[in-house]
C-alpha cells in the first residue's frame, strides 16, 4: 500500500472513540471491552476500512477488531468509521507478528484480505499465512481456529493453501473466482481495485 504520510495521525487516532493505544491491557478481556460475549473477529491489516465497516453492519451480532501496523493508513480508516454509527468495531495501529501480546485466545476468526504478497523468496517468512504466523495465531484463537482469506495473488493463494495444509488447516471452501459466484461478499479497497483491472480474486475458508 502507497504510504502517505498523515500529520497528526497519532492525534487523529487518539480522537476516536474505539481506536485503542494502551494495546496489551486488554488481553483475556476483550469481551468486556465490547460489553457482550459476542464472537470476536480480528482483521488483520485491515486498511483503509471498507470490509471491518461493511462486515460490523452486516453483522451486528460479532465484535470485529482491526488491525493495521501503519498509523497513517489507519487514520483513512477511521476517518469513515467517525461517520458511521457503529459500536462493533475497535481498533489498534499495531504488528501482527506481536498478537499474543494483546489477545488470549479470545479470537473467533481470522480474516486476511489482500495480505502483502511477498513474492521475493526471501521475504517468504514476512507472508501472514507463513507458519510462524500460523503459530501466532493458534495462540490467540478462542476454541478451533478459522481464517478465512481474500487475494488477487495467485502465488500468494497457492503458497498460503500449502501452508495451511501443511499445519493442519482443512478447507471448507476454496473459490478460484469469488466474483463469478452469486456469494455475500464485503468488498475491500484493493479487491476492488485488482479486480477491476481483471484480476480474479481467489477465496479460502479453513479451519483447524
Ligand atoms: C495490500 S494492503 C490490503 C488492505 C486491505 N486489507 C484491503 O484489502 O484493501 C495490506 C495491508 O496490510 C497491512 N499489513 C501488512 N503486514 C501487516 C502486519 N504484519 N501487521 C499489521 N498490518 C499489516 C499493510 O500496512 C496494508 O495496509
């Protein structure tokens, strides 16, 4: 994602209600952060916002929780939530390679849209669905685990079902062509941007 700069990000974040700074003190309590034991899904490197907003108003009935490690990317993102009337929703500018830090096994699903592919071999281990990660995660995940994956990035796609196989993931539904499919769909900045440029997104749900 092209990074520009925000002056103020930090101050922007600090203004909006959900964005949450003291990012460990909520670990093992992140039910009562959102008031309920709704289900807690966690999107990680969530953007600018569309899918968390779209997902949090399909579905009042979860909590969602995004992540971004980039302030000023999180500020586009909060920017569109300030407008909408949603109590669903917290976020945090933090690095997924630390969730263990803030979340006991609390989480319900994890979503990862549009990850950076990494196609450089060496920067393999940077994917978010390389096995280090997929060890991180078991760390937070509430009872099973569940991902469920969005990408135009064929080699990303094939390396993150290799992946998953390898660690024991079993798919219970992989699409080559999610938009040809008549399926309930959030949409996210960059899927609708590969997609318009005629890339087929490729869709995954697995769990443990
Ligand atoms: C290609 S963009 C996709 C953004 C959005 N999910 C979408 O589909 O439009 C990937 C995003 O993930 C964030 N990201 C990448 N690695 C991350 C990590 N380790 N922890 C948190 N966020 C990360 C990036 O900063 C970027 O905003």
């Amino acid at each position: 994602m092209r990074l520009r700069n925000v002056k103020n990000a930090k101050d922007i974040l600090e203004n909006y209600k959900y964005f949450i700074s003291d990012v460990c003190s909520n670990k093992n309590e992140w039910s009562l952060k959102f008031g309920n034991k709704n289900p807690i899904m966690l999107e990680i490197g969530m953007g600018k916002g569309d899918f968390i907003i779209g997902m949090a108003k399909a579905h009042p009935e979860w909590n969602f929780i995004g992540i971004e490690k980039y302030e000023s990317v999180l500020v586009r993102a909060v920017e569109k939530l300030e407008k909408e009337d949603i109590t669903n929703v917290r976020v945090m500018a933090v690095d997924a390679k630390n969730l263990e830090e803030y979340f006991g096994n609390e989480i319900d699903t994890i979503y990862l849209n549009f990850s950076d592919p990494w196609p450089k071999k060496r920067h393999f281990k940077r994917r978010l669905t390389y096995k280090d990660f997929l060890k991180t995660y078991d760390g937070i995940f509430k009872s099973g685990a569940r991902i469920i994956l969005k990408t135009d990035n064929d080699s990303f796609f094939e390396s993150s079902l290799i992946s998953l196989n390898n660690y024991g993931y079993v798919f219970d539904l992989v699409i080559l062509d999610l938009w040809s499919t008549e399926r309930e769909n959030v949409k996210t900045e960059y899927e609708i941007k590969f997609a318009s440029k005629g890339f087929k997104i490729k869709y995954l749900e697995a769990h443990k």
